[in-house]
C-alpha cells in the first residue's frame, strides 16, 4: 500500500459516479464553504453519525473509497484520524484536533496542518470545520462550515482542498449519512 501525498486523478480529478450531490454547496465572499442538509433522524441519532468511529466508516468518503482506519477521541484536544483506501490502493489520511463539543448541537474540529493538502472529503490542512445540529421539522439541520485561515498556507491550502473536491465530495459524503439515517438505530 501507498500513502499518496498528492490526489490520484482516478479519485480526484472525476466527479463522483452516479447522480449529482443533494446536499447544496455556497461559498461565501472569504473562500468560507457551507454544507446545509435537512436530515430526517434526530440530532442524537446524527451526533451519533458524527461520532461514533463505526458510524463514520459507513459514510465519510466518496463511494468508490473504503475507510481503512478510523479512530475519534471525543473530547477537546482529542483526535479525530480517518483513512481512506482509494480503488488503486492508495491511502489518504486525514486528520484533526477537536477544539469543540456541545453534544447533539455542535462539532469543531481544525484540520492537521501536516496532513498534505487537497483532502477531498478530509479535513483540510489549516482549516477549521464547524459542524452544527438543530432540531427542524421532526429531524435535524445539518450545516458543516470550514473556514481557512486567513494566511498565505491558508489560502494555498483552500485553493488545494477545491482542486481536490472538498466541497463535491463532502457533499456525497453527507448524501451517504442522509442515506443512512432510516437504516440507523
């Protein structure tokens, strides 16, 4: 096995099989990045979803990807490590500090700076993730939010992490959770 430090073209460069992500995607003005998703389960059963290491194997990544490790310490400080086994072998880590928890409502997590850039649906390098739950209509809205710093890596690493597709694959990545709520309990 390989650990690439640069996105293979048959991960990276085609946009996921199948249909067009559902989860919508803006970015701001500032290069800020916003996921918004309307999921019919509860925030407890999301939370879980979020942080339950066998949960997260079932959905994080593109589909063509298997997650070969996954591991989260759920407390502040506590580490959050994910690798994805490409089609070709390869293997893409990704990982990150969690700075913030208010369970069922709130997830931050800043993505490793040593972890190369261009994660696809990783936590990027210099980046802080901000995950939000809130009970909407007998379920839960979803809104995942990264923000770069505001620094020349920063903006290397944004530029990066959307010739990756970040934003595409996370997307997917939240499809998935969405697929998986009914069957989760």
């Amino acid at each position: 096995m390989t650990t690439s430090s640069s996105p293979t073209p048959s991960l990276y460069d085609d946009p996921p099989s199948g249909a067009a992500p559902q989860t919508p995607v803006t970015v701001d003005s500032e290069g800020v990045i916003i996921l918004t998703r309307h999921l019919d389960a509860p925030p407890a059963l999301v939370w879980e979803l979020w942080t339950q290491s066998a949960h997260i194997a079932n959905w994080w990544g593109p589909p063509e990807v298997t997650i070969a490790a996954c591991a989260l310490d759920l407390e502040v400080g506590g580490a959050l490590t994910i690798t994805m086994r490409a089609p070709d072998g390869a293997l893409y880590p990704s990982r990150g500090t969690v700075r913030e928890i208010v369970p069922e409502r709130l997830l931050v997590i800043d993505g490793d700076p040593t972890v190369p850039d261009g994660q696809g649906a990783g936590f990027p390098a210099r980046a802080r993730v901000t995950v939000t739950l809130a009970p909407e209509g007998g379920g839960t809205r979803l809104t995942v939010v990264t923000r770069f710093d505001a620094t020349p890596a920063g903006e290397a690493a944004r530029e990066a992490a959307t010739r990756s597709g970040y934003a595409v694959y996370w997307a997917v990545s939240l499809d998935r959770m969405a697929a998986l709520t009914g069957t989760v309990s």
